[in-house]
C-alpha cells in the first residue's frame, strides 16, 4: 500500500516474481507535492537471498528507467550491510537510510530501508520508537 497526503499521478503495480516463489510486486506513483512532483516505490521483498537479489534488480531497472527526485522504499529483508538490495540499489539512488527497524520493540536490524536520489531526499528521514506500541484502541469503520 502507498499513502501521500499529496495527490498521486502515474499509479503503476511493477511485477517483480521469481520463480517458485510468493508473487511479489512494487508499487508506485509520481507525488505532487508542495516543492514538485517524486517519484515513489515501494515493495517488500522475500527472505531469500537469490529471490531479493532478482527482485532488487528488477527495482534498479525500474528506477533507471524513472527521472526526477525518487524514493525508493520498503521491506527489503536484506540482513547484510551491502547485500544484493544495497548492490542493486545504491549505483542508481546514492542515499540511503541506515536506521535500525527490526524487531519493533528493540531494532537491532536494518531490514526497512530508503533509497533516494539526488542525496539530500534523505536528510530528514528518522525511525520514531512510537511504531513499536501497540496500539490502544482498535476502531471498525463499516463500508
């Protein structure tokens, strides 16, 4: 799912399978916001390092084939510090988010990244500890 509090142009679902494993896709749009338009990806990717190595190419292409500003971001469930997501990645979105996000009640691992381009899409980024409550109350809307 992608959320902006700006509208969102160019919706797109990117298919990003590998074989014998869970399909997987990655989303994005371009963003207007206030300073311009973004473009926005976003994906969760397997365990497996074969499967996110595959998936993290295919992320690299689709970002080259995008101009402007970028985001790129998600669950990548890369454990190593320059696994095949940062290998894939960093060469086409220089900046890249080095917060610990895994578990929630303690991070001690960095398996929820950002990759963007130019660098300073980055400045701002931060994990909050909030995230990791639970929440306390649980609302149903009917449809």
């Amino acid at each position: 799912m992608l959320l902006s509090r700006w509208p969102m142009e160019e919706e797109a679902l990117h298919d990003l399978s590998y074989p014998g494993r869970e399909p997987r896709t990655a989303i994005s749009a371009r963003v207007r916001t206030p300073g311009g338009y973004l473009g926005v990806i976003a994906s969760h990717l397997g365990l497996r390092w074969r499967e996110r190595r595959h998936r993290a190419a295919r992320l690299a292409a689709l970002a080259r084939r995008l101009h402007g500003p970028l985001v790129v971001m998600g669950d990548f469930n890369d454990w190593s510090w320059r696994g095949p997501v940062w290998r894939a990645l960093a060469p086409v979105l220089p900046a890249v988010t080095r917060h610990r996000t895994f578990p929630a009640h303690r991070p001690l691992l960095r398996l929820d990244e950002i990759f963007c381009r130019p660098a300073p899409c980055s400045a701002r980024a931060g994990a909050t500890r909030w995230a990791a409550r639970p929440p306390t109350t649980c609302r149903w809307w009917p449809s």
